[in-house]
C-alpha cells in the first residue's frame, strides 16, 4: 500500500513525473472498482487528517471521500474503573479527528490512479532476489555494476537507480540490503471483525483491559470494527465462541468486565478549579461524562487475527535502497498508528526525491537518502516509544501503575493544553507539532 | 560602497598577502613567486596561469577520495545541494527557463572551472546542460571521467585537463562560466576573473563562491573546521587568500561583469550543525556564492 503511495505521489509531482517508475506486487491488480460491499472487511486502518492531505496530494481522495467513515469522538479508558479520557475533534476546532477506511478501499484507490500512468505495475510479480551495488570502503567499486539488479521469480531482471522496500513487515528487500532490526513480540494477537451495533456512531472506543486493549470503531451504517488485542490464548478461545457468546464476551469486556466505569475524579475537580483557570480553554469535552459505548449486536464476518510487534530497522537507507512503512517500523495497533506511519514515510520521500531530482542528483545517492532517514526517524521513533510506552503501562496491573494511569486519564481529560496537545500529534502523524526545541 | 573606499580596502590587502597583488594593468606580465605552472610543464609560460603548484599538489593528493560522499570532501558534498539549487534558479531566471521542468537546462553549455572530481558538472548533465569540466590535476580529471562514464546521463560530460587561460587561447565560450571553491586558491583572482569573463558568451552568466575574509571565517572556516572538525586537511585553506564580497563584486567589475545588486545576487551560505545541512542565506560572513551577468559591449 504505502509503495503505491509512493508511486503516486511521484506521479503527481511534477519534478518527478519522468523518472522511469515499476511498481511490483505479488498480488493482480484488478481495475474494477471495488464496489463497496455490503459488509465491510474487517482489515480497516484510522487514517489521520494528515494522510488525508497526503491523498489529496496525490489525487486519491475523491476516489475515497464517499468511501470512508468519520469519527468526531473517542473514549479512552481503563478495566480499573478509575479514570476516562474523551476527546472531542471541537477540542481543536476540527470537524472530524480521522476517518475509519477498509483497506482493500485505499490500496485500490491507490490503484486505480496509477492506472492511467506511465507507471509500469508489474502484478502479480514475486521478487527473486535484489543485488545491490558492492562499495568498496566508502567508494563505489570500479567494475561491477553501478546500479541495483531487481531478479524476478519469471527470469526478468530490472536495473535501476533505486530501490523503495515497501513489502511490509517480513521485508525481503530490507533482508537482501542486509539492515537488521530491532524490536521484541508483544506476545500479543490482533483479533479482528466487522460487527453490528444497536445504532450509528462516530466515536472511537477503546477500552484497555489487562491482556490488551479493546477497540471499537465507528464505520457506515450501523456497521463497526472491532480490534481486540489480547493474548494468543484467548484470542484463540475468542475464534472459536459461537457468534452470540462472542458477542456477549464483547459487550462485557467492553462494559462490566473487571469494575464498574469511571466517574468523575479527584484528580479532575483539582485541574479543573486551580489549574485550567490560568491556562484557560477548557476543551469541550473536558466536561463530558463517560457514556457507555454502543452494545454489539451481531458478529458479521470472519474473526481473523494477526500477531503483534514492535520492529524497527536500524536504517531506512543504504546505497540504492530506501524503506517505507512496515518494511521500516511496525508498532502496536493501539493507537491506529501504523498506516499513518507509513504515509508519512510517502510523503517524506517524495518530497527528498524531489529535492534530488531538482538539484540533479542520482536519486539513489545515499546522501539523498539519509536526508529522508533522519527526518523520518525523527518524526517515528517518538510515536513508537510512546506506543510502545503505553502497552506497557497498560498491560501492568498493580496498584501504583493504575493509579499513575488513573492520574494520566484524569489530567488529560480535564487539562485543555494537554489533551489539544496530544490531539494535534495524533492528527498531524507525529510529534511536528510540538512548540519550541523539538520544532522541525 | 563608493569606489575610493573599495579601493582602499584593496590596498589594505597587501598587508596579509605577499601572494595576491592586484595590478591596475591587467595586461603585466610579472607573477611574482608563486607563479603557476602546470604539472609536467613543458615549459611554454607565455600563457599567464592560475595555476598554483602548490594548491595543485593539496588536491591531487585526495583525487581518488573525491566520490567518497563520507571521505575527505564530505563537506563539499553536503554543501553541493544547496549550490545547486542556487545556479538551478539563477539559470532558470537569467534564460528564462522553467524551473519546475526535470531538465530546465536543456540547450545551455557550461564551463566548469576546477570541476575536480565532477560534483557539480554531473547534476548540472542531468538537469539537461551541455557540460565541460577543466582542472589543472590531472588525477581529477582521470577520476572525473571514470565516475562519470558510469551514468548514461552523466557520460556526455567533457572532461579536460587544461586551464582557463588555455581555453581563452582557443577561443572557447560558453553560456555559463562557474568556477566554484576556487578563486580562493588561484595566485591572481583579478587576473582569473577576466580569464573568466572572456569565456563567457554574450547575455551569459559567471557564478563564483568562495570565503569571505573575516574574523567568522577565520574561526569557522580555518580555525574549527582544519583544526578541531577535521573536516578538511589542515593546510587546505590560506585565509589571505580569501576575497570579501565587496572585493570580489569590484574585481568582477573591472572584468566586465555586473553584479546587479550586492545581496540580491550573492548569498551566503552556512552549516547547520543541528540537522547537519546547508542553507542558502542573507549572512555573507564565511562562505557565500555570486552570480554575474556578462555586460553587452
């Protein structure tokens, strides 16, 4: 997916329209449109403001604009019953805070507009190998090559300048450039699945249980998606429930599991009386009550599940190579990140490349490339750590910690600047938001 | 700033330097004791050169180190983006060329003087121009065509081993003359500005960066980055040598160039240590770029 981003976007920029581009896949294009079933496919991604521009940049969004689900709210709480966080898209004078979409409906967005390109799409193609150039110290070497050889499984050999690892989180093109990764198993499984709730929504809720959070996400209709990360085990019992009971198992966890909900705290009639009055703006939603999420009414699909990790390579870049999206970082689904990782990668891309293409650069200079590794690193690294922070704060049941997730809750929910903050950094795709040192 | 006063400053010159003399009559003969040669002389010195054997022998002893991008030249490397971006809008404006185009120089020819290993004449290939590339070592031009036969884009570049005073003899013009990370190493920079001018079509342009000659330079430039960085070989730079931009706007002058407006067309350049690029900027002090058109007769 985010490889075809790139391809698009390279496509609509006019710097870069007349590099030679193939995009290869190992699954067929298929140009009919893809009607919007009637029930929608539970692999869905929450798509920021951010990437909404970005596909607007790159001419997707009119395909997608009637395709998508808008969500105005979220509810964000805990099973310790002690505290609740609302965020509201008015907090930050916006209509929505993101939208949910199938993502069979982006990648054939993405598709259909490269259809009508000078773009080669070679799919269903497998890559055999990719060799790249050997530099000799830092130099190139004399004989040998100087571009990278892309060998296909159909005997076809593709030279070129550079090489875009898009091929997600088991990367051969990142193996192959030999960049090694870091990052550990969550020891966790995403189940997922389309449901019916009792009435139509736009909020996005999330409720963090000890093996895992609990999402539910508004989409057409009376449609929603659930995204249940939990433990192999239960995930497992989970698959196999008869429709009815896993959909009882789904309201309980969702509502009586564990204690009873939040209510106002402490900690909240404190900021609200002696802080927020100095730095003003009480958010909208700082005085909303928690409310009860939609009750579940029927299973409509498959439950699938998908393991859970963190990885991250140690570069995006080496000579002739460049990684986007899950090839370069993968991250826990809780906060609907990891797409809007991945777009941001695009955007940062084609941006460099364009820089190189307006200087005359070989755009498979390392120096053009490292350009793009820091910037992205810079903008991914935070969001990671402070996912990677929050499975772990939320996976750790004992007194203190739900204590300290009790006073997070209660001080983002009540403190205006906070929550505007951490609002603004989940919609712009990272931390460029934030005011002062960190500005980029 | 007023003539007297820019001449003033000129004659201030000679209380640094023993090497740069600035002669009223471009046309005397005397070089003084660092007069250049070429390596392997054949002995015709009729010709005036900007050669310095010394400088010369500094560069051949890296030519092979030019395209390492984390070696020696580093610093050149990181700054050829932003050079680029300079001459890439500068020609846009002065031939009315679109800047959005991939290949906005198609139809121009460059002269690249002291083009060392290649790192400016292969992007401007790229970008469409017509390129020749000079330099007195011959080891650089040896690496320059070996690098650059390797990309179909790049392998049309012309790669000579001569100097501008050779070309001026035979007569060569071109529409853009660029001689960048040079003057200050040349013995006589009025002498080289002329040799420059003269190879410059009509309605064409000259572009030049150097270092200013100021404290800042002197502290950045030599001082951190020969001595604490290491970015460059100890020795690479002569701070004398240096030439500030009311200087250099007077000597291009006299060599028929106009530099239309003092800040609007030089800029300076400097290092952002943080992110660890360059940027084009107002800020003169250490190292900036000039662009000249070349007067109509």
């Amino acid at each position: 997916m985010v490889g075809a981003a790139v391809a698009c976007g390279l496509v609509s920029s006019p710097l870069t329209r007349s590099l030679k581009i193939a995009v290869i896949d190992g699954s067929p294009i298929s140009f009919d449109k893809v009607k919007k079933s009637d029930i929608p496919d539970p692999r869905v991604s929450s798509i920021t403001p951010a990437t909404v521009s970005f596909c607007k940049d790159i001419g997707t969004w009119d395909d997608l604009k009637s395709k998508v689900a808008p969500f105005d709210s979220m509810q964000v709480w805990d099973y310790a019953g002690l505290g609740y966080t609302r965020y509201n898209a008015a907090d930050v004078d916006e209509p929505v805070l993101g939208y949910v979409v199938e993502n069979g409906i982006l990648v054939s967005s993405l598709r259909a507009r490269l259809q009508g390109s000078d773009v080669d799409l070679l799919c269903p193609t497998q890559v055999d190998s990719v060799i790249f150039p050997h530099r000799v110290g830092g130099l190139p070497e004399e004989e040998g090559s100087n571009w990278a050889h892309v060998n296909l499984k159909d005997g076809r050999s593709i030279a070129t300048r550079l090489v875009v690892g898009a091929d997600g989180g088991k990367s051969k093109v990142r193996k192959m450039a030999g960049i090694s990764t870091t990052g550990w198993d969550y020891m966790q499984e995403g189940l997922i699945c389309t449901v019916r709730v009792d009435e139509h929504h736009s909020t996005a809720w999330q409720r963090f249980l000890p093996t895992g959070p609990l999402a539910l996400l508004p989409m057409n209709d009376d449609f929603s998606n659930i995204v249940w990360s939990t433990t192999p085990e239960k995930a497992k019992e989970l698959k196999s429930l008869p429709s009815e009971d896993f959909v009882n198992a789904v309201n309980n966890a969702l509502t009586k599991d564990f204690s009873p909900p939040p209510k106002s705290g402490f900690a909240e009639v404190l900021t609200n009386r002696f802080l927020s009055p100095y730095f003003g703006n009480l958010a909208p939603s700082a005085t909303e009550e928690f409310q009860f999420p939609v009750k579940v009414k029927s299973v409509e699909t498959d439950r699938l599940s998908f393991p859970l990790s963190l990885s991250h390579a140690r570069s995006y870049a080496a000579p002739r190579v460049v990684l986007v999206g899950d090839a370069a970082h993968t991250v826990h689904p809780l906060a609907g990140q990891g797409v809007n990782l991945g777009f941001g990668d695009a955007a940062a891309l084609i941006k460099v490349l364009e820089k190189g293409v307006r200087c005359g650069l070989d755009v498979g200079e390392i120096s053009l490339l490292n350009e793009y590794e820091n910037t992205r690193k810079f903008a991914n690294l935070p969001m990671m750590a402070v996912l990677d922070g929050f499975q772990r704060i939320f996976s750790t049941d004992s007194g203190p910690v739900n204590a300290l997730r009790a006073a997070g809750f209660n001080l983002v929910q009540s403190f205006g600047p906070l929550k505007k903050l951490v609002i603004s950094s989940a919609m712009s795709n990272g931390f460029s938001g934030l005011p002062g040192l960190l500005r980029i | 700033m007023s003539m007297a006063l820019a001449v003033r400053r000129l004659s201030r010159l000679r209380h640094f330097s023993t090497q740069v003399s600035l002669r009223s009559n471009p046309d005397a003969r005397d070089h003084g004791p660092t007069a250049g040669k070429y390596r392997g002389d054949r002995g015709s010195s009729s010709t005036k050169s900007s050669v310095d054997a010394q400088e010369s022998a500094k560069f051949a002893a890296l030519s092979g180190t030019w395209w390492d991008e984390l070696g020696p030249f580093k610093p050149l490397h990181a700054m050829n983006p932003v050079r680029l971006l300079f001459l890439r809008s500068g020609m846009c404006r002065h031939f009315k060329k679109d800047p959005i185009s991939p290949r906005p120089l198609d139809g121009l020819t460059i002269l690249d003087v002291g083009c060392g290993g290649g790192l400016l004449c292969e992007p401007l290939a790229r970008m469409g121009a017509h390129v020749t590339g000079i330099d007195a070592v011959e080891e650089n031009i040896e690496v320059a065509k070996l690098h650059a036969a390797k990309d179909p884009l790049t392998a049309t570049i012309l790669y000579q081993h001569t100097t501008a005073e050779q070309l001026v003899q035979e007569k060569q013009q071109f529409d853009i003359v660029a001689a960048l990370e040079v003057i200050e190493h040349v013995p006589d920079p009025m002498d080289f500005l002329q040799s420059l001018s003269l190879l410059t079509k009509q309605d064409g342009a000259v572009v030049i960066s150097t270092l200013n000659r100021s404290p800042t330079s002197y502290s950045l430039a030599i001082f951190a980055a020969e001595y604490i960085l290491g970015w460059l070989p100890k020795g690479t730079h002569d701070w004398s040598k240096f030439l500030t931009p009311e200087e250099v706007a007077l000597l291009m002058e006299r060599a028929s160039l106009t530099v239309r407006a003092l800040l609007e067309e030089m800029t300076g350049m400097f290092y952002d240590p943080l992110k660890q690029t360059w940027r084009l900027a107002d800020d003169l002090s250490v190292n900036y770029i000039a662009w000249a058109a070349k007067r109509g007769e």
